[in-house]
C-alpha cells in the first residue's frame, strides 16, 4: 500500500510501488555517514504528516539494522523534482496510481521542515491514516505514534528554502524562523526548546526531532 496526504488525513491506496520503498532506503542509507551502513533493514513502523496543500507526501520510517541500532528516516515523496535538491534525492519509483514519484530525505524538503515545526509548536500529532474510498475508505490504525510537546495555537514561523547538515547521530535544518534537529539514530540527545515524541508497539517514548524558534 501507499499513501498520499490530504487534508488532515493521509490517504492511503491499494497500490504497487516499483522499486519499494525500503529498496530505495536500502540502497541510499548506506551512503549516509549516521546510518552504520545497514543492509537490509527492517521496518519497525511509520507515521505521516500532512501536507497543508496535498501536493508532497511526508512519511517517516523507524528501520532496526542488524545491529540492533534503531534509525529515524523522513522521507517526502514529490510529483516532480525539487528544485536545488538532487543531492538529497533517495531515489524515483513509479506509482501504480499517482505515477512517477520523487523520493527525497524530509531534512532538505520545506515541506517536511512545515509541517514538523507545525506539530511540534502546536502540540500536534500524527496524520490520520485512510483508506481511499476504492479501497474501502477504513480507517487505520498508526504503527508510530507521535506528539508535539508545544501548545494549540502557538504561532508557527514561516518556513522558506531550508539547509540541513549532518552533525553526528542528528540533522541540523535550518528552515527560516525555525531550526529543527531531526534524530537519526534514536537515544541521541536533542536540545531543544519544544520536542516531538515517538512510541510503537513495544518501543519508546524517545524524542525524534527538536524545534527551536529563531529570533
């Protein structure tokens, strides 16, 4: 199954992905210098964002290597390339109902810098998840649940171009009023001023990203 975002719902499809998801993430994280080269890594879970305006999918993976080291991986999906970003392209898969899709590490994607900065501020949580109304329209159950540690209503900076570095075990992202440090390795330590927290069956709280407001 896939999804795509809309509203305040992810809605998911019946639908085949060439190549898979984690075929594109096994290739690309071994070029990433946080992830230990894994082979083959196993999906613990996923949850979802949305997309204010239900263009760009916005999905993160919790992955367990065969070392036991648990890895935190947003991914955005796109209908056409980013601009400026073929560097942190993961890869391009086709779509059995959306079409080609571009797959792109969420630290270097405005969106994903929205809509994480939006949850966290605001205190917010996951997308829902649904199915399509031609695949039954059910709703589903997350497999990660997350939570903003900010309050309904706070105001939330605009997000403009954004840069990201890797610095250890993080991701710095530097995404106009806000800097947000997205947890690659989940245990690594976080300051911040307001965090997003994660739990699966079996497996945390562990703080997944930080957001901080810049004056």
């Amino acid at each position: 199954m896939a999804a795509s975002t809309v509203g305040g719902m992810a809605l998911i499809h019946e639908a085949t992905l060439t190549p898979d998801k984690l075929e594109l993430l096994a290739g690309w994280l071994p070029t990433r210098s946080w992830s230990g080269r894994p082979a083959a890594p196993e999906k613990v879970g996923t949850y979802r964002f949305d997309d204010p305006a239900g263009e760009v999918g916005v999905e993160s993976f919790l992955l367990r290597t065969r070392d036991g080291v648990l890895l935190h991986v947003p991914l955005t999906y796109r209908g056409a390339p980013l601009d400026g970003a073929e560097e942190h392209l993961v890869g391009v898969m086709e779509h059995s109902v959306l079409g080609t899709r571009w797959v792109y590490d969420g630290c270097a994607d405005p969106v994903h810098a929205t809509t994480l900065a939006a949850t966290v501020l605001t205190g917010g949580t996951q997308a829902d998840l649904v199915m399509a109304p031609d695949a039954g329209g059910a709703t589903l159950s997350p497999s990660v649940t997350v939570a903003g540690s900010g309050s309904s209503g706070s105001p939330v900076p605009e997000v403009t171009a954004v840069t990201c570095v890797d610095d250890g075990a993080t991701t710095v992202v530097h995404a106009g009023g806000v800097e947000l440090v997205v947890v690659r390795v989940v245990g690594a330590d976080v300051a911040a001023e307001h965090t997003l927290t994660g739990r699966w069956p079996g497996g945390g709280p562990a703080v997944l990203a930080g957001v901080s407001v810049r004056a």
